[in-house]
C-alpha cells in the first residue's frame, strides 16, 4: 500500500513497518556521507586507506554547498535509517544536437545496504530520481552502471548509449 504526504510517500510493505520514499535534504548530509563511503568502500577495492579518509572529510562540504542547487538526492528510510540513495548532478551546458535544452542529468551513486536489497527499493528511488528530472525539463539522464546496477537501469529503460567521441581526462595534479 502507499500513502502519500507533503513530504514523500510511505511504503507499506510485509514484513516491514514502513518505509519511506522521499527527497533528502541539507539537514541529512552526514547521512549521505554515510552512504557514500558506503558505496565507495564496495566499489573501489583498489582504494588506500588514507584515500578513503581524504575523501569523508571533503564530501560533508561538498554536500553542504550542492544539496538542492545542483545535486539532488533521493532516498529510503526504514524507520529514520537511510537504506538507499541515490544523487542527481545536474548542469547546464550550450544547447547542440544531443541537448536542445542544454539542461541535463547525471547518475551518481545509486546504493542500497545489502540487506535491504533485490526488493524493488532502489527501482523505486530511481523513479523518483527520474520523475524529478522530467519535472526539471533535463533532455536526459545517463549514468555509468556497474554490473550489479547494469539490470535495474535496463529496467528503467536506460540504453547503452555509444560515444562518436572518444572520452578523454587529463589528470591535474
């Protein structure tokens, strides 16, 4: 069942209380921190330690100055516990071809704890993320997927979308 308030919509689901769907905001960023070293910790198994700790304490003002301006982030609560999130950079680029309105999205850091996973609760989130960015007016959202989060995005009709161009980075350091 799902119900609805001013502030996201709940969840009501066997075997749970209930869980909560909704927009996170500034007054949450430790908690983002949380999940996003979460999400590192997993993914980057190549990552020092001392890395690791560099990176938790730039995100806090990271967040601070980006939450609601240009990245947006949704999320999960089983009770006042964040379970999943994930983050929507958005920018302005010169409109071309691929972007008329030169507005658009990128993905970051989809992540559910593992216990709280395979049970639609990321698919959910993402929805929401999308929604948002239909309300935004983005020509669109893409992501770099992983191979555990390659079969949610196909199953929400993200598509491998081939380069014309090379990618390319130079490093500064």
């Amino acid at each position: 069942m799902v119900l609805q308030d001013g502030f996201g919509e709940f969840v009501i689901r066997e075997g749970m209380e209930k869980m909560k769907f909704c927009s996170i905001h500034k007054k949450e960023c430790a908690s983002l921190v949380d999940m996003r070293m979460l999400f590192l910790r997993e993914d980057g198994k190549d990552v020092s330690e001392e890395q690791f700790c560099k990176i938790e304490e730039n995100l806090p003002s990271y967040f601070e100055k980006h939450i609601d301006k240009d990245c947006f982030a949704f999320g999960a609560y089983d009770h006042e516990r964040i379970v999943s999130v994930a983050l929507l950079l958005t920018m302005e680029k010169p409109s071309n071809l691929r972007f008329m309105t030169g507005r658009i999205g990128e993905v970051l850091n989809v992540y559910t704890i593992p216990e709280y996973r395979r049970q639609g609760i990321a698919t959910r989130v993402m929805q929401m993320l999308l929604d948002f960015a239909k309300e935004k007016n983005l020509d669109f959202v893409e992501l770099k997927a992983t191979k555990n989060g390659y079969p949610l995005y196909k199953k929400l009709c993200f598509v491998e979308s081939p380069a014309t161009y090379i990618s390319m980075k130079h490093m500064l350091e």
